[in-house]
C-alpha cells in the first residue's frame, strides 16, 4: 500500500486509462468475520469488554472496507486529474492505518476480526455507485463517511464514562483523519458536477431523497462537517429536510 502511494505521488507515473474496467465484484477479503443482514449484527452494551470489543469490531469492519471503496475509486473512474487518484490512494492508506489500530485494540479486548458478524452495507453501496463517479462521491464519503463524522463523537462520550482511553485514542485519530477523507469526496463530488454542468446542492439533496428518503437523522457535527468541506446551505438543507 505505501508502495503504491510512493507511485503515484511521483511527477513523471504513466497513468492507463486503456484498459477496460472490470465489471464490480467482491473486494478480497478473509473467510471471517460472517456477513449477515444490518439487523443481526449484535449491540452490545459498552460496560463489558465483550461490549467494548463488538463496538471495535463493528468500527474495525467499516475501515476494512474503506480500504477497499478507496483503492476501487482509483481503479474505477477513468480519466480524472492525476490528483484525484493521489486522494484516493492517500485514503486507503489512511484507512488501512486505521484497521490495524482498532484490529490491535481487537487483541487486546481478547477478540480479533472476524469474531463478530458483520453487515455488507459499505461494499453494496460500492457496487451501487460502481458506474458514476458523482454518485460515488456524493453517496460514499459526503454521506456514509460523514456520518462517521457525526455519531464519532458521541461514541468518544460513552467510552470516557468507561474509562476506555485506548479505544477514545484511536477513535480521535480517526475522527480527525475522516475529516479529510470526506474534503476529499466533497472536492471530486464538486468537479464532478462542474464537469456534468449541475447544481451540487440540488443534485446532492436529490440523490439524498432518491436513496436515504427521510432517513437521514441528526444530530449533525457541524463543525466537522463544515470543515469536511459542507456548506451552510447544505447543512440548513439537511436540517429542514431529514431531521424530524
């Protein structure tokens, strides 16, 4: 992975943009954890360590995917600045930092990943989007990511009152980094529509009623996302159209 970063940074890299893209498939991955319907991954209370290592489990599984929904973006969407694809790459780096983190918490709550079933919600959304890059970046980090931005926070709150400081550690290593991540959608998401001659405010809060119709609920981190690169509209927007 960071050979690869190293490759692309680099000023005089052969881009190919011939070669045909394969048709979307399953990212590779290892025989566990087992994938079940949202509804039946367990919840657990945090004032167990099994409770605390579902919590990690779970947060562990959404960053092995993000791996993957970054290296797929560069894969997949031909033919945009080279700066797209150093962002993207730079991304699964991040992601895969993250993973060992919580899969070393994992180790040491007496659990690992794979322990715990877990739910395919990130890579249908991959799939999903696998044949527009504006929805990708609109529906992928302005909306599945920055929710990391929002219920984050809340999460830090719970584990303090446990008094878990190595997991409240990571967490805020990774609230900080995601910041980032979702600029980084937002930046493409914009380019994108410029490129498609489209209004990114009523495109977004279309795409937003076309696949999440009234289920997107506060309460929002503001200052994370206006700092992700959201504006004030969109945000006053968000508020009157998906919170009760």
């Amino acid at each position: 992975m960071l050979a690869l970063a190293e490759t692309v940074k680099q000023p005089d890299v052969e881009w190919d943009f011939g070669s045909p893209v394969d048709p979307m498939g399953n990212p590779g991955r290892p025989p566990r954890p087992e994938l079940v319907d949202a509804s039946r991954v367990p919840r657990r209370r945090l004032g167990s360590e099994a409770g605390r290592a579902a919590l990690v489990h779970a947060i562990a599984h959404i960053e092995f995917n993000a791996i993957n929904l970054a290296l797929d973006a560069a894969y997949r969407f031909r033919s945009m600045p080279p700066e797209f694809y150093r962002d993207w790459v730079s991304v699964a780096v991040d992601e895969a930092n993250h993973f060992k983190l919580l899969e070393g918490r994992l180790r040491q709550l007496d659990s690992f990943y794979g322990a715990f079933p877990a739910h395919n919600g990130l890579w249908e959304m991959a799939e999903k989007t696998a044949d527009s890059c504006l929805v990708r970046m609109a529906l992928v980090p302005r909306v599945l990511e920055a929710r990391g931005l929002d219920v984050t926070p809340g999460m830090i709150q719970r584990l303090a009152a446990m008094g878990d400081r190595e997991t409240i550690d990571i967490l805020e290593v990774i609230l900080s980094e995601e910041v980032r991540h979702v600029a980084i959608g937002t930046r493409w998401y914009r380019y994108c529509c410029a490129l498609d001659k489209r209004d990114p405010l009523a495109t977004f809060l279309e795409l937003l009623k076309q696949n999440y119709p009234g289920s997107l609920r506060g309460p929002f981190n503001l200052e994370a996302r206006f700092a992700a690169g959201f504006t004030p509209e969109e945000m006053t927007a968000l508020t009157a159209d998906f919170t009760d």
